[in-house]
C-alpha cells in the first residue's frame, strides 16, 4: 500500500472525530447541566477551553520587565482576579479611549468609571477573560490572583482550593499567573 492510498482513512477517520465532537455539543446543547462529577471534563467544556485559548493567543506574550515593576494592585493595568470561597472577581481596567496626555486621570478622564468588576464562578472564567478587550492586557498574558482579605478560618480551605482551581484554568489558557499576597507580589 503506497501512502497516498492510506491517505483517504486518515481523512475519514479525523472527520468521523470531529463529527463525534460535533454531534456531542448538539446533543448537549447549551443548556445548564448539572455538575459533573471531580475529574470529568464534557465535550461542551472542552471545545469552550479550546476555543477560549486560541482567543488568549491573540494577546501578545507577557512583558516581565514592565509587570514586576507594579507593587501594588491600584497600579496593576491588567485584568486580576480576586479568589472567594464561592466565585472569582475579575478586576478590568479598559484602556483609556483617549490617547492624548491633557487630562488624563483629572476629573474628565478619572480613572476609577474605567475600572470594571465582574463576579464569575472558576467553571466562567475562560469565557469572561475572552469578553476582556485585547486593550486592557498592556503587559501582555499575565493576570494577577489574590486570595480575598479577612477570611474567616473555617472557609480558608475553600478559597485555597477555589484559588487552585482558578490558577489550574489561567494555566490551561496559556495565562501566565502571577501570585499576589498581602506582603506584595510573588509566590508564596
């Protein structure tokens, strides 16, 4: 057999995939489905990944030089997330509209009506990242994850592992996380 003639299989044997894949999201539709069991990942949710990573590649890689230089989260440009044990807020701070320097941060350009809160559940967060404008990311792919202040004890466990779940999602995303912590930024 010349390798041109098993050429064919191959075609039919990846459009019989993808019409797998395919006939899987339509049967599944959209609808809100109960939650799956720990471990187990829909056909739904693996084509929303696939298709929320190839909307982060637009944005450029991240600029280290210019995000290590930031040491509080009022001066963070970028998106960042803040972790609770129930859901995750998204920090976005859009680009200014105006380019020009006259005015900017005064009472005409205030900084504060650019700033954007969104509050999303880990399982969300590859479709809220990709409603981010490519113009809020100055430095690049990266996101800043705090975990939120004044945690009560008994509810520290879950928001470590919800802080877990969201770094494991950023990092499937191609996103690359920067740990903050109360003493400033970096890993713990």
């Amino acid at each position: 057999m010349t390798p041109s003639s098993s050429l064919p299989s191959v075609l039919v044997r990846r459009c019989s995939t993808v019409a797998v894949v395919l006939a899987l999201i339509a049967l599944t539709g959209c609808r809100t489905a109960a939650p799956a069991s720990a471990g187990t990942v829909s056909a739904h949710e693996v084509v929303a990944t696939e298709s929320a990573r190839q909307q982060m590649e637009l944005i450029p890689p991240p600029s280290k030089t210019r995000y290590m230089a930031i040491h509080s989260l009022s001066n963070w440009e970028n998106p960042y997330l803040t972790v609770q044990g129930n859901m995750v807020t998204v920090h976005v701070l859009l680009a200014d509209a105006n380019t020009s320097g006259i005015g900017e941060g005064t009472l005409l350009r205030p900084v504060g009506a650019r700033r954007q809160d969104l509050n999303v559940r880990v399982g969300d967060l590859p479709a809220a990242l990709n409603a981010i404008p490519q113009s809020a990311w100055p430095y690049g792919r990266v996101i800043a994850v705090e975990e939120a202040n004044n945690i009560p004890v008994k509810a520290r466990p879950e928001v470590r592992r919800n802080m877990e779940s969201a770094m494991a999602v950023l990092n499937d995303l191609g996103v690359v996380v920067y740990e903050w912590t109360e003493g400033g930024p970096g890993l713990r």
